[in-house]
C-alpha cells in the first residue's frame, strides 16, 4: 500500500509539495503517508482518491490502477 500513494501522486503529475497544498496538510504528514509511518483518515483518503483521480480500491493496493 505505500507504493501506492506515491505512484498515485506521480501518476497525477503532482509534486509532493504541490498535492499536500491541494489537500490542506502538510508535505511532511503526506511524506509520512507515503512513507508507510502513518495512514490518512478516511475523509483525508477520499480527498487523495479526487486529487489523484484514481479509485479507493486502486489506492490501497485491492486493485492496479486502471489508468
């Protein structure tokens, strides 16, 4: 699942700093999450999945992504 929130971030052609500014948090919590040391809380998990364009499932590993 780690892999995922970077591969979702570079799939959207979004830096690290310029998606943790869309989302409203900041680079060291998204690097957390990317880095497997924390997770984002579902309401934060629904906004990556509309920045990043991608499904829930996608995100979190159930599925490759489609795009």
């Amino acid at each position: 699942m780690v892999a995922m929130y970077r591969e979702a971030r570079e799939r959207a052609a979004l830096t690290a700093q310029q998606a943790a500014t869309q989302l409203d948090i900041s680079i060291t919590t998204l690097l957390s999450w990317e880095n497997g040391k924390t997770a984002p809380s579902a309401l934060k998990l629904v906004e990556l999945c509309r920045l990043y364009d991608c499904m829930p499932n996608e995100l979190l590993g159930f599925v490759k992504f489609q795009k």
